[in-house]
C-alpha cells in the first residue's frame, strides 16, 4: 500500500525551498476516517464557476485586506509539506468580465499547472497564480477540454515544487489527500488547507448541470469543497491521482476527482513528449506513525468490505411522477438574455448574479434530491431473492405539480429570472407521489423487478423479494456483534453501473444506541448511494444496515418550486448517519420475512405527541395524540400539561418516555392532567365533580373512613385512566 512510515516527517526529495517555510500549520493528526475529526466534504454555498464578476474580487480584496500570517507557506508534517508545497491557487477571467478562482496542482518543475475547466475555461484570457509564499505570476493556458473537466497552465517562471503523477488508479480503501488554495486568491491573509481522507469509489458517473464530463471518477472522503476545485488528490504514495472536478460530482457532499489515468489516456496535452513529467513516487519519510496506523485500518476495513460486495446489489425507484432531468441555467444563456447587461452598474450586476446563482443552486439540489444518481444499495439476506435495504427512499411521497396542467414543472432555463423564481399560474399542489416499480440490479448487473415485503419504521429498513432464483446471499446471523463506542467501521455502498463495485466510506460509531437502541449513530459519509448498505467492522462482523445520514428535513423525491426550494442553498447532509443495529435486525428478520411490518417501537404504547416548541422545558405539554390510540380513546387533548403517571411527578419528556418503557401493554394508568381552565369547577380528592356520576365514581374508588379535601378551583386538573397497548 505505501512504504512504511518513519519517525520525524522527512521533507520528500520532490520539495524545493518553497516546502517549509513560514509559520506552522497543525496538520489533521487524527487517523483519516478513523476518528471523530474524520474529514467531512465541504458543504460550502456552490455557486457556478465563472460567474462571478470582478467587482466580486474586488470587493473581498478590499473587506479582507489585515496583516499577513508569515511570508511562507504553512509548514506541515510529512505529506502536507509535499502537497501544499505544490498547490497554488488561481484567478482568471474572461474578455466579457467573468471571473473564475480555484486551486491547482504543479506537475513539473517547468511551471506546468493542472486544474480544473471550472477554474480556468478555455476562453479565459487573464490567468494568474498565487504559489506559496503569495507569490503571483501570470499563467497561459495551454489546453483546456472540457469534455474532460481538465485545463493545463503554464508559468514562465518555472517551478521549485511539483508533484508526481499517478499512470494507475488508487485503490478503494487506501488514503487520499487533497488541498485548497483559493484563500490566497481571494483573502490576502488566506492560508492553504490540506485534508485526508480514503479513497472511497471508483465508478463510472453521468454529470448533470454545465459539467459535460462523463467518465470514471475518484470518489473520496477527503474534505472537498468550492475553493478545491481544480486542486489536487493525492494517493497513498504521495502521487497526484486526480483533479478534484466539483462538475463531475454526482453528490456534492461526496468529493470527486477525475483520475490522471484518465487524463494521460484521453488529453493529448499530457501526452506531449517534451512535458517533463515525473511518474516515480516521491522519497520515503513523507510519512509518520499515525498516518502508517490509518493506513493499516483502513486497508483491514477495505478488505472486509470486499468480503461482501459479491452480495451487494442496487435498487431503483419508480414514481408516479418520476424526477425530470431539469436543464440548469447557464450564466453565459441568461446574461445574453438580459437587456443593458453591460450598461448596469456594478452592484446591480452583482445582486442579479446572486439571485441566479442561488437560483441555481436550488435547482440543482432539487435535482438532487429527487433521485439518488445510481440508486441506493441492498444487500441480498436470503436464499429466495431477499434484500435489505433503507426505507430512505421507499417511503410515501408527494410532488408539487402544478393546478393548471398536473404534472410537476419544467424548468426552461432561458425564461426571465422573475419567471424562474415564480410559481406558474394557477399556484402548486402537493399530490401523492406513490412507488409505481422497484427494479433490483444484481451483482452481475442484471436487472430484476422487486416489490416490497416488509418494513421496519424504527428501524430504518425494508425488506424486498426480488423475482429470481439461484442467488447467493450473505449469512449475517452468525457474524452480529454489538458495537461499542469509538469502534471503527466502514459502510458500504453499491457504486454506479453494471456489476458490483464497491463504494466504502469509513468512521466510528459516534453513539451505540440511538431509537430506543434500534439504531446507532456513526460519523462515517452517509448519502444516497451508499443508503442501504451493510456496516461492518475490520474482522467483517456485522453491525448493521446504513438508515439515512441524518437531514435537515425529509426531502428526498419530494419535487419542490424553486421558491420553496430556497432554503437548500447547501446539501442536507449533517455529517452523521443513522445505522440500523445488526442485532435487532435478527431479532426481527423472521417477521419480516413472513410479510409483518412494524411502523413503531414494539412495547407500550400510549399515543401522544410532544409539543417540539416545549418539548426541553420543564413541564411536559401534549402536542398531538394519535388517531385511535389509548390516549385519544381516554380523551387526552393537544394543549394538555402531564402532572404525573401513576403518581409520580412528571417534570421532563424523558421522564415521561422512561415511565412508559418501564410499563407493559395492558398496564391501567392514572394520568393527572391539567387543562387550560374553563370557569370555576369543584375538586373533591383531585378529581373534577360535574356531575352525579362523578360523586359515585368517587365514592366507589374512596375506602371507609379516608379523609380528603374538597375545594373550589379555576384549575382544570384531572385524573384520566388510560390502558397501555402494544405498539406495533
């Protein structure tokens, strides 16, 4: 995997005297998706390259100008110093105003630059590169393609840093790196960032959006955001592997680079004969001991998900309205649609580029949103064709649609802005959008049609029954192990395409039991694709079934107006994911597999709901009671205030919960409720008196002899009997 590390950092022989100067910049000393620091990518505002206008640089370069943070570059350790030593960022702008920024990679000592079209497009005239030490040259653009998402730079000066290039690709599970040096663009005390992570997919992707690059990619864990575009990936070996391009990402939380395997292949620039490009990995001592430790869990990890990726299968869902391939405005189509472009002032060329590019951005999201590229995963658990797999996106949906047609709308990207951000006439409505057809694509590609068997709510999970025989299935039962906290683990994933590939993203479990204990919590990249999948630790035990990275909202499928939309100006994903547990998935398997399904938590059942604006007070307000539930039946009300249970003081919702769980189904319980007071009503031994039958209620529940008070109040407060059910 990567030559074994040694004690103290040794600067590699590929770095010049650039390498190490200036302050010192903590490099991420944590294991790289092996602990809670794990590298999350960015979830930056995205907005579209080359958009932006040089009023907009300007203006940070005026708002952000403070003293610098040291002359050089930050000093890391080992592989940091290698890398940033070699990443500059970059400026460019085009004869029509446009300015575009972003970071790139030295690859010969010749000063010439790789990045990505996002950053420097083919028809950029001014290219200048800021390189470590806020040193600033110009650049000519030698090549651009962006078929391939690639442009190579080159600068007179020549370069005393660069990075060897990559001629085969990483493998899934090895350590990758990347880095940013945009700051240096835009902020004049703006430092580089590095970050590690794994390489987590290799895969075939069809970008959506401007990007027209269509292609095998690196998939990373490694933090990628806005600023990194164009900049480098490194693998395990210290080698650039690939070209972060945000256009090929198919989710934008989940970083993507386009392989220089790919690019010595397909761009003739890099083929040049004259190119001085160095293919030899650099010198050893590049480096230390917690890296070598990563390295060695993450390839245990590696190789317990490969155990099961001959199990792993794909799953597509259909809907009544299924999600269009919304075209997504272009810049350059809008703005030569807009009357006296060039004669608006600066500001008013900025805000309407603002209002487009959050525009964009919605459109893109709910984009999306709407279908997982590629589908989510499933594992086959049974001998007739059974898959477990997330309800994340098998649950009830709805879509907006349109009153006047029906159906839901089509963006036409040419139109006005006013018309992009209004709803069409006659308004939205929400209709159900139900499940039409599963399709199951099996390990060998071929797809099957599937239909739904069982699902499990608190869980997280559904069981399907796909129409084919014959198949191989993974035995979970014998391999469960409960996890503990801080556990490392890997979710995997079924990548894009034919036959299987495995997509592994890694991390700790960050909480062993979440739901009552169904599910547990882990830091490890959840998203669409990978939803589904098996958990599993280094030895291959099982730990559970990827549930939903935990969301602002559940969106997905939902197909939203842009005005509604508005609020997603970045990704939901939080960074943490819900894992449903190994060991209660067996407790049930066998129901499920007998068609029964479970929308709670099995156990008591009372029926209501908090009130979410009180729910962390002090006092324990009803803010709903389920239809047909024992509370609704005993004639609890939303607005009540919960006094005690069974004579014990209630004063939080977890002493509620904690009250019920130590219950059992059938159990009689007295609740004292308080309820928002109607007039002046007599209490005789804490109960309401209204009428006769009140007293004889009374009398038959008192014993001989008790004494009690009666009293006059203007609090309706009350005893009310209610019978725990199971929950089911």
């Amino acid at each position: 995997m990567m030559a074994a590390a040694t004690r103290g950092g040794k600067q590699s022989g590929w770095l010049g005297p650039l390498a190490g100067r200036g302050t010192r910049q903590p490099g991420p000393d944590a294991p790289c998706g092996l602990s809670r620091e794990t590298a999350r990518p960015g979830l930056g505002q995205n907005w579209p390259h080359g958009a932006v206008t040089e009023f907009c640089l300007s203006l940070l370069t005026v708002l952000f100008i403070s003293p610098a943070w040291g002359d050089g570059p930050p000093a890391a350790h080992g592989l940091a110093d290698h890398v940033l030593a070699a990443t500059v960022g970059i400026a460019a702008t085009t004869a029509e105003g446009a300015a575009y920024s972003g970071t790139g990679s030295v690859i010969t000592a010749a000063g010439h630059i790789l990045t990505s079209t996002s950053v420097v497009p083919a028809e950029a005239t001014d290219i200048r590169v800021t390189f470590p030490g806020f040193v600033t040259h110009p650049a000519a653009l030698v090549a651009a393609d962006e078929t391939l998402s690639v442009s190579l730079l080159k600068v007179e000066t020549g370069a005393s840093a660069f990075l060897p290039i990559a001629r085969d690709l990483p493998k899934i599970g090895t350590l990758a790196s990347t880095a940013s040096d945009v700051d240096r663009v835009l902020i004049t005390n703006g430092r580089a960032s590095f970050s590690r992570g794994l390489v987590s997919g290799l895969y075939d992707v069809v970008s959506r959006g401007e990007s027209r690059y269509q292609g095998l990619v690196i998939e990373t864990t490694a933090a990628v955001n806005p600023g990194s575009d164009g900049g480098p990936l490194i693998d395990a070996s210290g080698r650039l592997c690939g070209v972060v391009s945000l256009g090929g990402s198919p989710l934008r939380w989940q970083g993507v680079a386009v392989p220089t395997a790919v690019l010595l292949k397909r761009f003739p620039a890099l083929q040049d004969a004259s190119l001085p490009l160095v293919f030899d990995p650099p010198a050893d001592g590049l480096f230390d001991e917690t890296t070598s430790a990563a390295a060695q869990r993450a390839g245990a990890l590696g190789r317990a998900a490969e155990a099961v990726a001959a199990y792993l299968v794909g799953i597509e869902v259909a809907r009544r309205f299924p999600p269009e391939e919304l075209p997504l405005p272009s810049w350059a189509e809008q703005r030569a649609g807009m009357k006296g472009w060039e004669e608006l002032p600066l500001l008013e060329k900025a805000k309407r580029f603002a209002a487009f590019a959050d525009l964009t951005r919605v459109l893109e999201v709910n984009q999306l949103l709407r279908r997982p590229v590629g589908g989510v995963t499933g594992i086959l658990v049974g001998p007739e064709g059974l898959v477990l797999t997330s309800l994340f996106n098998l649950g009830d949906d709805t879509a907006f649609v349109s009153k006047a047609t029906g159906r839901p709308r089509i963006i036409d990207p040419l139109q006005p802005l006013a018309k992009l951000l209004a709803d069409p006439p006659g308004g939205l409505e929400r209709q159900p959008n139900p499940i039409t057809s599963l399709t199951v694509i099996l390990p060998r590609g071929e797809r099957r049609s599937a239909t739904v068997l069982a699902r499990h709510e608190p869980l997280g999970v559904a069981l399907l029954k796909v129409e084919a025989e014959g198949l191989d299935w993974f035995d979970f039962g014998a391999a469960v192990t409960s996890p503990l906290l801080g556990d490392a683990i890997a979710v995997v994933g079924r990548a894009p395409g034919g036959e299987a590939a495995v997509t592994l993203n890694t991390g700790i479990v960050s909480a062993p039991s979440r739901m009552r204990g169904y599910q547990l919590q882990t830091d490890a990249l959840l998203n669409y694709g990978n939803s589904g999948g098996p958990v599993i630790d280094a030895a291959g035990n099982f730990l559970g079934i990827a549930a939903a990275p935990i969301e602002p909202d559940t969106v997905l499928g939902r197909l939203f107006s842009p005005a509604e939309l508005m609020r997603w100006t970045r990704a939901p994903n939080s960074g943490v994911g819900m894992v449903a547990r190994a060991d209660r998935i067996r407790a049930v398997i066998e129901a499920m597999q007998a068609g029964q399904s479970f929308s709670r938590v099995p156990g008591p059942f009372l029926g209501v709901q908090a009130d979410m604006a009180r729910a962390f007070g002090e006092d324990v307000f009803v803010g709903g009671v389920v239809s047909g539930s024992p509370a609704d039946r005993a004639g609890l009300e939303k607005g009540d205030r919960l006094l005690e249970f069974n004579g014990v003081e209630l004063n939080t919702w977890r002493d509620l919960m904690e009250r019920i769980a130590a219950s059992r189904a059938g159990d009689r319980v007295m609740l004292l409720v308080q309820r928002r007071s109607r007039g002046p009503r007599l209490v005789i031994a804490g109960r309401d008196i209204e009428t006769a039958d009140d007293l004889q209620r009374l009398k038959k529940s008192l014993s001989p002899g008790a004494t009690f008070e009666g009293m006059l109040t203007t609090e309706d407060t009350r005893e009310i009997e209610v019978v725990l059910e199971e929950s089911r």
